[in-house]
C-alpha cells in the first residue's frame, strides 16, 4: 500500500514529466537568479556594505532587489581630496 508521503512524490514526478516546460522555466529562473544574485554580492563586499550584503543574501526576489542594488546603490562614492 503506498502511504499518502509516496502518493505526493508520485504525484509531483508525473507532474514533472507532464509539464517539460515548466521545469525549463524553472532552471532558467534559477540561473537567471544566481547570476544577479553573485553580481550583487560580488559588489557589495567590494564597496564593504555589510546591510545591504545581508539583505540580498537572505531575500530571494528573482533578481529584482539585486538589479536595482546593483544600478542604482552600489556605485562607489568618489573620496574627496
């Protein structure tokens, strides 16, 4: 008898194999996420923002909050002479 745990995971496998494309999509958006997510980060040691290093790194928002880091709050302030 199969218990309703393994009835779920059957459930979910064909589901997976049913709908190819949506296990694209998945994949795409997962690497389109780390990508945005390593270049955030990457910039936010670099400028030493310790806040905004923790945020990204606990928040998963597809990209979005890691795009808007990196074009509008990351850019180095200029030292004055």
């Amino acid at each position: 008898m199969i218990t309703p745990k393994e009835q779920q995971l059957i459930d979910y496998a064909h589901f997976l194999n049913t709908h190819p494309l949506f296990v694209c999509l998945l994949v795409v958006l997962a690497i389109w996420t780390i990508i945005w997510k390593g270049l955030a980060l990457w910039k936010a040691a670099g400028n030493k923002s310790k806040p905004w290093f923790i945020v990204l790194l606990l928040l998963n928002t597809v990209g979005i909050l890691e795009i808007i880091y990196i074009f509008f709050f990351s850019k180095k302030k200029e030292v004055s002479k």
